[in-house]
C-alpha cells in the first residue's frame, strides 16, 4: 500500500484537460511544499514534470501544471496529446526515516 | 547534457550479492547527493538509498538496510550499490538518480535484476 493515494487509472480526448490527484495527510503532503510529479512511458525511466508543488523544469511543455490544497496535490494536463499517454507517479519528500514516498501511479488513457 | 548509464545487473540466486555501478556525466558528479530507487514488475516506485556529497552519510529504506550499502566514487564519477543476501523481493529494475533537495531531476535508463532459483 503506497503512502499516498492515486486514481489508478484517468482517460480523455486529444485536447480536452484532464487532472490527478494526490492524496496524503496533514503529516506529508499537507504539511510540505515537496511534492513533485514524474512521468513514465512504458519501459522507460522517469522523467521530472513538476517539482515543489508548482514549478515546471525547463523543456516541460506548459500544458502541465500543479497545485495542492489541503492534503492533497494535482497534476493538470491540459489539450491532452496522444504523446502524454503514460504513467504518472506523484512523490514527496520529508523529514524521518523514509524521506521519499511515492503515489501508486495513475495510468493515463488518451481516448 | 545529464547521463545516468546503470550497468552489473543480471539473474541471481536467493541469498546472492550483485553490484550495480552508475557513470554519471554531463555534470560536476562531486556536487550532487545521489539515490538509488526500484521498480518491481508491474509496479511502482521506490526509494532504496540516499548518499551525500562525500560519501559519509548513507541512508536507506527499511526493507534494504543491512543487506546493501550505497557508495561512490567522485575520482571515477561512479555511483554503486552492493547488493548482499538478495531476496527474490528485491527483483526490480534498479535507477540511478540525481538527487535535488526536494525531488529527483534526472534519472538512468534502468537495469534489471532477477533474483530467482
């Protein structure tokens, strides 16, 4: 069981906008500004598409936002591509003995 | 341009060791904290190990802590991870990372290790 909690799976058409959230607790992802998202295609390693909630790396394409309210982050990709199908995988870093936790993944379906 | 290239994978047995090491490029390698994370088959991500700058602080997930241990090599611009007492849990593919305070930025392409008898 993955400390925090993903849809399993979101789907939409080519151009419309779709979200995933991100759900913790007061203790993790309520409580810090280091949540971060990674995409990844089948096969492949992940790649950064958002860093501490927000913030886009360079040579991310802007269609891809984040934000968080309370105990829980989102992933905003909007004018969905046939290119952002994928994996996408929401992840925090904290204090303790385990300072990197990780969503379960949410498999995304360009329909 | 950043790489992470992993190699020293392969299939072992139960109670085997096995050493991963990690080129790294493109970058000053000394002035970057390092991890190690894992994906088992058809599952997702997790963190395995951290290491510092200079090699004197190492931290590790539960499940792993006295069977591997991290390290590097800043003269070699290699990152390593030894492997002990292999358990067939541990079969994943095994990445290299570049550590961030508060995320990864890059990662390697990956490599698979099977344990299994």
């Amino acid at each position: 069981q993955s400390a925090l909690t993903q849809p399993a799976s979101v789907s939409g058409s080519p151009g419309q906008s779709i979200t995933i959230s991100c759900t913790g607790t007061s203790s993790d992802v309520g409580g810090y500004n280091s949540v971060s998202w990674y995409q990844q295609h089948p096969g492949k390693a992940p790649k950064l598409m958002i860093y501490e909630v927000t913030n886009r790396p360079s040579g991310v394409s802007n269609r891809f936002s984040g934000s968080k309210s309370g105990n829980t982050a989102s992933l905003t990709i909007s004018g969905l591509q046939a290119e952002d199908e994928s994996d996408y995988y929401c992840s925090l870093y904290r204090s303790g003995s385990t300072p990197v936790v990780f969503g379960g993944g949410t498999k995304l379906t360009v329909l | 341009e950043v790489q992470l290239v992993e190699s020293g994978g392969g299939l072992v047995q139960p109670g085997g060791s096995l050493r991963l090491s990690c080129a790294a490029s493109g970058f000053t390698f000394s002035s970057y904290w390092m991890s190690w994370f894992r994906q088992a088959p058809e599952k997702g991500l997790e963190w395995v190990a951290n290491i510092n700058l200079d090699d004197t602080e190492k931290y590790y997930v539960d499940s792993v802590r006295g069977r591997f241990t991290i390290s590097r090599d800043n003269a070699k611009n290699s990152l390593y991870l030894q492997m002990n007492s292999l358990r067939t849990e541990d079969t994943a593919v095994y990445y290299c990372a570049r550590k961030r305070p508060t995320y990864i930025d890059y990662w390697g392409q990956g490599i698979l290790v099977t344990v299994s008898s």
